[in-house]
C-alpha cells in the first residue's frame, strides 16, 4: 500500500493547478525558493503526485462540464471562423476589386489568418501532429478547396536541398 501525500505535497498539488506552474507552485506551497525548481520536477515525477493531479483535473472537468472535447470543438470551430473568406469593402460599403495574374478583375477577400494559425497549431498539438520529423507545406482555403501557394514550391526545395 502507498502512502498518501503529506500536507506540504497535497498544496503543492492544490497550487499546481492554479496555473501548472511547477515552481511557482513549489514556493506557494511553502518549498524552498532556492530548491523550488528541483523539488517541483522531483513532485512532479513523483506517481502519487501526477495521479493526485489528474484526479482533481477530472473532477474539475466535470464540474465545469469543460472536456477535452468541448476544448477541441471550440478550437475547430474558431479555426473555421478564422478560415471563412470575407470580402473586403472600401469606406462605402463597396467590393474591393484586386487584378489577377491572369488579368481577371475580381473582388478581393481576406481571413484571419494569425487566429486559424494558431487554433490549427492547438489542434495539431493535441493530436501530437506538430514533431519535428513533419514538413507542414503552405496552402490557403477558398470556397472550400485548398490552393497550392508559392510556398509549396519553395518548402519542397528546401526540405529536398536539407
């Protein structure tokens, strides 16, 4: 039979759940400062510590009924907002007309791109996509198709030429 975490340990755990920061946690919980970095790495190593932890995470979850599923749907449909082309409109409310390379004149559209960016990277993170070991080539959706942009060309290029 484990023993159960002494006080010290359990505000520690109670602390870590603040804000996951280990050392900070370590210092709240009364550690000392100067070793607050070690001890929280050797806290968190500590099997009885992680279980403790991901205990009242759960039981936090189904308090506020926030589950990685609800996370990762909100984060979806951020990236889908994020992604939805919108048309540009001059100061009267008129399209904004841009010129193709093909001499078309069409109107132009723009996408939050920072805000699909990083709901995308929240997303590749959660299903362990982002490793080293992956190239992520460069392509933008309109109306529902992806696009090659230029940097596919140049990404194959150096990816190949490393």
């Amino acid at each position: 039979m484990t023993r159960p975490l002494n006080a010290k340990q359990l505000r520690f755990v109670e602390e870590y759940l603040c804000d996951l920061n280990g050392t900070q946690a370590a210092i709240r919980a009364g550690y000392a400062a100067k070793w607050a970095e070690s001890t929280a790495r050797d806290l968190l190593q500590d099997p009885r510590v992680t279980a403790r932890v991901t205990e009242l995470q759960e039981q936090r979850s189904k308090q506020s009924e926030i589950t990685a599923e609800w996370i990762v749907g909100r984060i979806r449909e951020v990236a889908e907002r994020c992604m939805q082309a919108v048309p540009v409109r001059d100061r009267k409310g008129n399209p904004v007309l841009v010129d193709t390379p093909t001499g078309e004149v069409t109107p132009a559209y723009t996408f939050d791109s920072a805000g699909a960016n990083k709901a995308l990277e929240l997303l590749g993170k959660y299903r362990g996509i982002f490793t080293e070991k992956h190239v992520v080539t460069g392509r933008y959706v309109i109306e529902g198709r992806a696009e090659a942009s230029d940097m596919d060309e140049w990404l194959r290029s150096t990816s190949a030429g490393s």
